[in-house]
C-alpha cells in the first residue's frame, strides 16, 4: 500500500474542510475538524481565548475520545504551553507519546487561540510539512471562526466565563476586531471590564494607504453611557465614509448626539488619522485625555493639540498634525485606566502606565500581547477588573511590528 505523502494529507485535509463548512453552522465548527484530521490521521482540538484573555477553552471535546466526556478545565495563558504560544505567536512543539503542535489561531492578525494538533506516533513533529500543514489548518480554522460566529451563538459563549451584559453585548457587536496590521503598521486594543462595559469603544478603518481610528468614552454608565456612544460610533462610520473630514466626523457626532437626546449627553474622544506612506499624523482631542508619542522605546511626549469640547458639545473643531519616525508608537487610553484605585486608593497613574509600554518595548512580543499584559497590570492593580470603563489602543508604523502580529 502506498502511503500519500505528507504535503498530500494536509492539503487533502484542508480540501475537505472547505467543501463540508458550507452547510455547518458555529456548532458543528469542530465536530467537522475532527473528523477530517481524524481521517487524515491526527486528532486537533480548538482552544479560544475568553474575552478576558486570561484562560483558553476548548470549543469541544475530543469526540474520537470519549463523546461524552465533560468539556477540558481551560488553560491559562499564563503558565502553560498553550498559553505561550498564544502570547508569543510562535508554534511550538510537543515531543513524547503524544507529539504534535501548539499552533496560534489568527484571523488576519487577531489572536483567536490555539489549535492544538495531535500527530500519529512516530511521526516528526518538527518537520518542515508538519508546522506548515498545521499552520494552514489553524490560519482555515481562524477564518472559518470569524465568518461563522454571527451564525450561532456556539462561538460567543464558549468563549466567555460568565455572561455579559446588555450594554455590553451592544457595544461588543460594534467594534473592529482587537487587533489589524499591514505590512509596516499594527494597532492593538483592549476594553475592560469586558463582561460590564458601558460607555467605552475604539474603532478604526484602513483604507488607500490611511489609517483613521478613534477612542471614545461615552458619559455615565451602563446602557445609557452604551447607547450614548453606540449613536457617537454610528454617526463617527456614517459621515466618515460620505467623505468627511476629521472636523467634519466630529461635527457629525455632533449634531447626532444633540438631535437624539434631549439630556447632555457627551463623548469624549481622540479621532485621528495616520498616512502611512508619509508618517504624517492628524488629530483631534475632544476632552479627552491626550495620547503619549513613543520614539525608541521612550515616552516623549503626550500629543495635546486639536484640543476642543467633548463631542456633543458643540465647538470649533481644530486639528492638529505630527510627523511620525519609522518605529514610533501612540497610545491612547480612556481615564478608567489612569484613575484606577488599589485597595488604599492610590491611582495606577500615567506615570506607572507609560512606563510599563516602555518596558514593554523591549521585550519584542506582538502589540496585541503588550496591551493585553499592560490591561492586567490595571487589573491587577485594582484586586479585579476596572470600576470604570478602560481602553487602550497602541499603534505601531514599524514592518517589524507587523511580523511579530503572524504565526
């Protein structure tokens, strides 16, 4: 009997992944991965992260196992294998009875969790063909995540820890994924308390050669600071892509604010846009704590031009410019990451925020894995998550950055 070479197995399995998906919903997403790489000879199970990006859980069992077996504990993305992989985006391998691969899950850049690929005994976990193939199936699997998620609810809730809620669930289906890049700029972000937030988000588009984004923070709380804000979004994407302007988004938010609620309502926010073939920077900071430039891994100096009334306060609108260096990165957060209080009620501050982004600089690891430490240190910070909303959104015009965001 001739045995199909390697190349053969996982471009087969990856065939019949593709033909048998049009007819699957979120689901039976895993049922139909098992049971092609269980014909192909391999056994895999799907890891994501939880909202909190704090545990990986597994989106099924493994059915060629036991189908009645309960659902794997998760594991931590701190202290485990498959935890390292995930922060790092680097396969890594796993030798002994059972060999095989801890391979990341992305879509474009967006960390999605691991794919953990179990290859027959005797088999090279090391070979070239075998990282390749499992690098494949976990980039078919990332895509086939993402575009069957608002299908079902399978893929929400199994990757949340408890539930979450409304103002919560309306702002979540709102946003961009966390993180994007192209070949020389990343952006990451991060929103906590991810289960209660309220009147928080970030957005961003990139389009021709220019990134525009935003960082928003709706006054008040719950469902009324989610609306606030979900009408702010709205109108921001609405007159953004008629053609306007910095100036003219913000003065498209607005009168949509002032024409939709008869109380104060206001947004505070930082709206830019990055050229990113020229480096040159536009923004606008609408009452809104200022971003921090970073150049070689140092803080120089918070961006506090553009200055104008929150959004939904009427005001001349005026814009501010910057040229960036290759390698530079802005951060812009929401004040619950500054003013989060410990147990005795001292501030996390922007002091002790600039200087973990510094440190971080130097560690090499992907942005996205960067903001998501420097969110926990917040947590970490307060004993739990934020009492009030707390963005972060880094970006990064730099092509190493933009390797470091792929398995």
């Amino acid at each position: 009997m001739t045995v199909p070479p390697p190349v053969v197995v996982w471009h087969s399995l990856l065939a019949e992944l593709i033909d048998v998906a049009h007819f699957v919903g979120p689901s039976g997403l895993a049922a139909i991965v098992q049971d092609s790489a269980a014909r192909a000879g391999m056994g895999v199970t799907i890891h994501l992260v939880d909202h909190e990006q704090e545990r990986l859980r597994a989106l099924t069992r493994d059915l060629a196992v036991d189908p009645d077996a309960p659902l794997p504990e998760p594991l931590p993305v701190g202290g485990s294998i498959a935890g390292r992989a995930f922060m790092t985006l680097t396969p890594l391998i796993r030798h002994g009875a059972e060999p095989g691969v801890w391979m990341p899950i992305v879509n474009g850049t967006e960390r999605i969790g691991v794919l953990e690929v179990r290859v027959p005994a005797g088999t090279d976990p090391t070979a070239p063909e075998t990282v390749a193939g499992a690098r494949l199936l976990a980039g078919l699997i990332g895509h086939m995540i993402t575009s069957m998620t608002s299908y079902g609810d399978a893929i929400a809730k199994a990757r949340r820890s408890r539930p979450m809620t409304p103002a919560a669930e309306l702002l979540w289906q709102l946003l961009p994924p966390l993180t994007f890049a192209t070949d020389h700029f990343v952006l990451a972000a991060v929103l906590e308390p991810c289960y209660e937030v309220g009147g928080d988000a970030f957005d961003y588009t990139v389009d021709d050669g220019l990134a525009r984004f935003a960082v928003y923070d709706g006054v008040g709380k719950g469902m009324p600071a989610a609306l606030t804000t979900a009408v702010a979004l709205g109108a921001s994407r609405a007159s953004r892509r008629a053609g306007a302007d910095l100036a003219g988004v913000a003065e498209a938010v607005d009168t949509a604010l002032k024409s939709q609620f008869t109380d104060s309502r206001f947004v505070t926010a930082v709206l830019g846009e990055f050229d990113l073939k020229a480096g040159r920077l536009r923004y606008v900071g609408a009452g809104h704590p200022p971003p921090v430039l970073l150049r070689r891994g140092k803080a120089v100096r918070a961006l506090a031009g553009g200055r104008r009334t929150p959004l939904g306060v009427p005001a001349p609108t005026p814009v501010a410019q910057e040229r960036l260096e290759p390698g530079d990165r802005i951060l812009f957060y929401s004040d619950g990451v500054t003013e989060a209080r410990d147990e005795h009620g001292a501030l996390f501050g922007l002091e002790r925020l600039v200087d973990l982004v510094e440190r971080h600089a130097e560690d090499g690891l992907p942005i996205a894995e960067t903001v998501r430490r420097i969110s926990h240190a917040v947590r970490d910070h307060q004993g739990g998550p934020p009492s009030d909303d707390a963005t972060l959104l880094l970006l990064e015009w730099s092509q190493a950055a933009a390797r470091r965001s792929v398995p």
